[in-house]
C-alpha cells in the first residue's frame, strides 16, 4: 500500500456517509468502538445531559466525520439502527479446516432456494474473516432489531442496536472490501415475514405453535399463523390460501410436517371464524397440494 490509511479510511468513511449510512469510529486495527463506554462516562461534551453511546453519536456530517479521521486511522463501524439498515451477516464456521458445517453463505442460497426466490442483489461487502455482509434498506414502520440464529445457522443480522464494520476497515485477519453491487436494496418482504416480531393478536386469540423444525422454519409457520389468526373478515380466506402456500415449500423442502402445518392453521382460522370449518380445512389442503406439487424435487441443499 503506498497510500496513507488514514486518508483511504478518511473517504471511505465519507463515502458511507454519502450514502446516508450513519458512522462513528472503530479502534485502529479492530471492531470495538472507539468511544468511551457507559462506565467510563465523563458527562462532557456530547454527555453533558447523559450518555451519548455509539448508535446516538454515530453521523453522517463531513465536518464531524473529517475531525475524527484526520488524525487517527480509525477503522469505520455503520451504526444499522440510524442508518435505516438491515445487514445480513453471512458467518463462516469458526473452525474452516476440520468443520464441514456449511458456511452462513451456503446456508443462506439454501434457504433462498427453498423460499422460492433468488438471492437478493445488493450491495455487499466481504468481511475479514471471509464472509459477507448484505446490506438492506429496512421497511418503514417497523423497527427491527439484532438477530442471531433467526434465519439460519451463522445468518445473523443487525439493524437497531447493532453495527457493521464497513468497506475499508482492517483487522488483523484481513480487510473488509466492498464487492458488488451500488446501492442497497429494500428488504425482500419474505425476510422481513421471518425477521419481524410475531404482531400480538389484537382480537384473535393467541394460537400457540410448536415444532422442531428449524428456526427459520419455525418462524415461517408462527408468521403465517399469526397473520391466518389476525386478519379481518374480508380477507382471511386469502390470507389462508396465501399462507398454505408459502408453508406449503418447507413441506416440499423437508423442512416442516403437513401435520403439523394443516393443525396450526387450521386452529388459527378456527380462532376468529365466520366460515365452517371444513370449508377452511379445504382451503388449507387446496393450497398445500398445490404448493407441494409445485416443489418437490428442489430439495435441501447442504
Ligand atoms: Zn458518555
């Protein structure tokens, strides 16, 4: 490198703010925040009225942006929450060598398949350690927060209270580098259906759910359930064959039990009905075989 790594961290920091990403510094050469913690508070300066932690204090002003980076190399974390982000962060296994668990990455096309969509296009980075991050433009209206496991094994993500080291930072393992794609993408709504929190039914009873499928999985069938159990009259009968659907590729896929699918729903439409019973059974069966039909043979992938 012949160039100065303050000034390459100076305008890539610049550059996420650019983009409207709101950024604070990192240590020189790690991933902790450079800004002092609740603990060591000395209530000055922008603490004056209370602790100020990084998510408060991260910016996208050039001018606060250029007095921090012009004298020390810090690396660059991206406060999600502020930012209006949410990061899909692709682990790898700790043990790359002896493990043959699959990385977040390959988990993650896996899922994608069996969803039925493609993996979304948008702007990524390659972080240290080998894995990537899949930055989103989060939904209005709804405030997610950290997750660690939801999606899948080594797929977690971080939106409020949470940050990304960004494009241009160095670790001792390695770089994180930008790789494709300009923009962030808004969050595919079947993401989003797994990473928000389950609404509290407002006048449907709560319908209880367990399985042992997988998180995601798991997840998929407590949405649909909820939204099968809380959606007005005028609707639910579209909502039910929606959902018979959409669960009906994690049956396909291995991944849940049609027993167990035909009961959730079945009770979450038995909780709020205006139709008999067996017309709703006849919806969920209609749209399952359908569902199912349409495919098998996709398969798990790794
Ligand atoms: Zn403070």
């Amino acid at each position: 490198m012949t160039h100065d790594p303050r000034s390459a961290l100076l305008h890539a920091a610049l550059d996420a703010a650019e983009r409207g990403w709101h950024v604070f510094p990192l240590r020189p050469g790690t991933k902790r925040p450079a800004l002092h913690g609740e603990t060591a508070c000395p209530h000055t300066g922008p603490c004056t009225t209370g602790h100020q932690k990084w998510e408060q204090r991260a910016t996208t002003d050039p001018d606060r942006i250029r007095a921090a980076w012009s004298h020390t190399p810090f690396n660059i974390g991206i406060a999600t929450g502020p930012s209006g982000l949410v990061v899909i962060d692709l682990d790898m296994p700790k043990d790359k060598g002896t493990s043959d668990a699959p990385s977040g990455a390959t988990t993650f096309k896996a899922l994608c398949e069996r969803a039925g969509h493609a993996v979304p296009d948008t702007y990524r980075t390659r972080t240290a350690s080998g894995g990537e991050h899949l930055y989103f433009t989060a939904p209005d209206g709804i405030r997610l927060s950290n997750t660690a496991g939801t999606i899948g094994e080594l797929v977690d993500t971080r939106a409020w209270g949470g940050y990304v080291v960004a494009a241009g930072s160095t670790i001792p393992t390695g770089r994180y580098e930008a790789l494709c794609g300009s923009v962030a993408a808004p969050l595919p709504g079947w993401l989003q259906t797994i990473l928000q929190p389950a609404p509290k039914p407002t006048h449907a009873r709560s319908v209880p759910v367990s399985t042992h499928a997988p998180a995601y999985a798991a997840a998929a069938l407590r949405n649909e359930v909820n939204n099968v159990a809380t959606a007005t009259d005028g609707t639910r009968n579209t909502t039910l064959l929606r959902a018979a659907r959409a669960l009906g590729r994690l049956i396909a896929s291995g991944d849940l039990h049609r027993t167990e699918v035909e009961d959730a729903l079945s009770r979450a439409a038995a909780a709020n009905a205006t139709q008999s019973q067996h017309y709703y059974d006849d919806v969920i069966s209609r749209g399952l075989g359908w569902s199912i039909a349409n495919n098998r043979g996709k398969g798990r992938a790794a």
